[in-house]
C-alpha cells in the first residue's frame, strides 16, 4: 500500500541508471557516433555492476 515509502535497491538504481545512459547513447548515436560509442560503453559498465551484485546476491 504505502511502497512509495520503500527505498531503492542498488540493483535498482542501477538499472535505471543502465536504462537512462542507454537512451542518452541512443540519442547522441543519431549525431554523433563516437560520443554515443562512449555513453554506450559507459552503459556497459554499469551493466557489469548489475550482473556482479546479482551474482553475489544468489550466493548468499
């Protein structure tokens, strides 16, 4: 009822950032490629994070 109050994750707020660099990539690509190559690695790192803590989250 009140989940509102729940705080995020840090999977979460990953996930959300991974989404935003991935439409910030998106945009930038349609002009600027090399720019959009960046943001899209950047991306990728986060991805990386989120596979590391979803990994240590089932070993526990």
């Amino acid at each position: 009822m009140f989940g509102f109050f729940k705080s995020k994750t840090p999977i979460q707020k990953l996930e959300e950032k991974y989404a935003q660099l991935t439409q910030e990539a998106h945009k930038l690509w349609q002009t600027n490629r090399k720019a959009g190559d960046e943001k899209m690695t950047e991306a990728e790192n986060v991805m990386q994070e989120i596979v590391k803590l979803k990994e240590q989250s089932e070993t526990k």
